[in-house]
C-alpha cells in the first residue's frame, strides 16, 4: 500500500509498521501492563451512537472552531509526543507544518527533537507548547518564559506523569538509552532500510533541542537524554507547581491528563482556562476508564467554567463528533499524527489531517450539522439511557462553583 492508497488511520498505521523497525513501532503503537485501557479508549466510544437528521439542508457546512479566542479550521489537532526525531528526522517540525496548513493546533512536546524556537518560526500561529513538571522547577518556569518570548498562543502541562507507566512492549524490545544495538535490533533495523539510513546518517540518537540549553555547553544528545531523564518524571510535583506556571504565564493556560472531576475543578480554581481530559493515550494507569468515560462527568464538573479538549483514541471523525456532543470543543490525535510521518514525512502527517477532516465532514452531513455549533445531546444515543438528548447540559447557573464531586457524579462515569 502507498501513502495515497490509504483511506483510514488504520491504514497508516499499517504503512508506519512497515517504515519503522518493531522497536519504535511499539514505542509509538503500545500502552502501559497488559494495554486494557489502550483498548477502553477505543470501547468508549461504542456506548454512544449519533443520532442523524435528515432533510436539512447541509450543503454548506464548516468545521470553524474558537479555541482560546483564536480561530482553526476544524475541531480537532495533534496531541504532543516526545522524542519524534527517533521515528523521523525532523518529523516535530512536519507535524507543525502539517496543522498550519490544515489551520489546526499542533501542541508540541517540550521532549521533542526539534525546538520551540524552530517550530514557532514555521507554524507561530497554530503551534502551542507542552510542558510537564520537572524536578528543577527552574527548567519547567524557563520553558515558560521562552515560550512567552516566543509569543506562544497556548500552553498546555501535563499533569498526568508523576511516575512512568510500565511499558511492556519496550521492556520485552530492550527500548533503552544508549541504544544497544544487539543482533535483534540489527536485524530489525536491516528489514527497514529507509529507517535505518536516515537514523544513522543523522547520527544516531537525536538530540532533543527544547533541553539543550539546560545541559552543559557542548553536551552530546546522550548527555542531554539523560539530563532529561534525570529531571522528569519529577514524583514531588504538587499543584503548586501548576500555580507557579499560572503566575508566570499570562496567556491561556490547558492541564493536560485530567481523569477525575475533582482534578478538573482543581485545575480551574487555581486559574486554567482550558481541560484537557486525557489518559495519555493509555500509556499511563492501565486501570484508567476510557477518556471519553470521564468526558460527560468532567463536563458536569466544569459547568461551563473552562474549555474542554480531550484525546486518547480518535481514530474516526465520528469519534471527534460524539465528544462534541459530550461538551468537548476539540479533540486531538496522538499516535496517528505519528504514525502519519514515520511512515511518509509532512506528507503523511497531512494525510492523517485531510481524512479526519473529511470523515467529520461526511459524519456532519449525516447528523444535519451546517457547522460544529450544531453538536449536542440531541445528536447522541447513550446506549446505557437510550433515550435522545438524555443528558441535557445544566444551567450554569444552577450549579454552585465550589459543589463538591459526589458519589452520583462519579457514578454517571458508567
Ligand atoms: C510516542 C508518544 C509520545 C508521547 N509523548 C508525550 C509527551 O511528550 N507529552 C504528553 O503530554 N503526552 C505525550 N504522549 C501522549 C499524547 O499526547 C496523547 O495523550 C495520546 O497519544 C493520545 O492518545 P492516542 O495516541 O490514542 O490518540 C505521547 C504519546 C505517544 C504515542
């Protein structure tokens, strides 16, 4: 199969497997133990239907978002990934041309291989920085500060990586810094040859950019790996953290990897605009629901109070659709987004972008929806209350900002 003959996500993941060796193939492709809520975050999706409508007129329709008071093109980005440069040189900064011709969010990792600087020169209008807590808050309130110099539209941190999640797949590969390279891994690197020449003739491991200036002078890109590796994940971090972030940052401000509804208004009463509800992709808590389980109850929680995104297997438009339905403004692709430039460059990133947003097209079209502003309980079945427009939103103004999150909330998780 070529680049153009792919018609689904699952098609590119098809084509990634076959440019990367099984070592970093599984690193982009696995989940955390026994990979339970990998597949929850796909199964969430099946306790909700989309309702359609017909004989409205849907000949004109847009997929126009606001998010965080500037305009995209459609309601849906790319989640941040680190280390991209192992899968593809230069592959931080394709993801970031990539959205800004699709007009989409591209939040870019603070671990990726190209930097902030980099990437804000080509994409300055859709390129938004991720950052986690480090063990040196120096570094986490520095990155802040470059991204404010850099006039950085949104940021975004993570809160959900106090520790690592065991990732099985790259425990059983030998996945390891430095790269040992045992006769398995030649042996994979030999079955992709493209892979294997750009890697090599780039030097081997790529130095991650966004790091280098916290390293000695002339640090190698080991160096700079393990200074990175030193400083995250940083198990002390505490929401005083998140507050310092706040005071040093003026602009729109997301918590990235909100599960529980008490998390979310946390994060909102210490000054977020936006939650990001997400289970990293299922690279975390194996144990976690499915993103979209906690998406309606995060909702109720928020009343209204901060923008919602949410990602952790988006593999169709119609997914995108039910969590707008569920009160999402947006959602992101991870693994996707890679898979899309492993395996073809900016082409194949582009690629990813253009089906989503023709799928979403097609859904908006069957659900009589001119625009996303169209999204609500009326479009949705829940199949545990199958009853359409089941779960109306509530009036904000019925709800006490400081309510507490009870037992019955918790339980509309399902
Ligand atoms: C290869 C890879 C690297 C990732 N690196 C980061 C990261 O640096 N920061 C972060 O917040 N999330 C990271 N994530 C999680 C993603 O941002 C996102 O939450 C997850 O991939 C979404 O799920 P999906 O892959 O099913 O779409 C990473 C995910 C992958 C697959």
């Amino acid at each position: 199969m070529r680049l153009d003959q792919a018609i689904n996500l699952d098609d590119i993941r098809i084509l990634a497997r076959k440019a990367l060796p099984r070592i970093a193939f599984d690193f982009i492709d696995g989940g955390v133990d026994g990979e339970v809520a990998l597949e929850r975050n796909r199964a969430a999706f099946e306790r909700y239907k989309l309702l359609p409508r017909y004989l409205v007129d849907v000949e004109k329709r847009h997929q126009k978002v606001t998010l965080f008071g500037h305009d995209y093109a459609s309601p849906f980005g790319i989640s941040p990934m680190g280390i991209a440069g192992f899968f593809r040189p230069g592959a931080d900064l394709m993801l970031a041309r990539a959205a800004a011709r699709f007009e989409l969010p591209y939040m870019m990792s603070s671990a990726s291989c190209d930097s902030i600087e980099a990437a804000m020169a080509l994409a300055p209008k859709t390129t938004w920085l991720q950052i986690y807590g480090t063990r040196d808050p120096h570094i986490t309130l520095d990155l802040v500060a470059r991204a404010k110099a850099l006039g950085v539209r949104v940021l975004v941190m993570t809160v959900d990586t106090p520790v690592m999640g065991k990732r099985e797949r790259n425990i059983r590969n030998g996945f390891r810094r430095p790269m040992k390279l045992t006769p398995g891994v030649i042996l994979q690197g030999l079955s992709r040859p493209g892979w294997t020449f750009r890697y090599l003739a780039k030097g081997g491991i790529p130095m991650m950019e966004n790091w280098r200036p916290y390293a000695a002078p002339g640090a190698d890109a080991n160096a700079v790996a393990d200074l990175y590796g030193t400083q995250t994940p940083a198990p002390a971090q505490t929401w005083s953290i998140f507050a310092e972030v706040r005071k040093a940052w003026d602009g729109p401000l997301v918590v990235k990897g909100v599960m529980h509804p008490a998390d979310a208004q946390k994060a909102v009463s210490l000054g977020a605009d936006g939650v990001m509800v997400s289970n990293h992709g299922g690279r975390q808590l194996d144990s976690a629901p499915g993103s979209l389980d906690m998406l309606p109850v995060i909702a109720d929680a928020l009343a209204g109070r901060a923008e919602l995104i949410i990602d952790s297997g988006f593999r169709r438009g119609s997914d995108i659709a039910k969590a707008l339905c569920l009160g999402a403004k947006a959602a992101f692709l991870g693994r996707p987004a890679m898979f899309g430039v492993a395996a073809a460059g900016e082409a194949g990133a582009a690629k990813v972008l253009e089906i989503m947003r023709q799928e979403l097209s097609l859904v908006m079209g069957q659900l009589g929806w001119t625009d996303t502003g169209c999204a609500g309980a009326e479009s949705l079945i829940d199949l545990m209350e199958p009853r359409p427009a089941a779960r109306a939103a509530p009036a904000t103004d019925q709800i006490d900002a400081n309510t507490e999150i009870d037992a019955n909330t918790l339980r509309k998780a399902g």
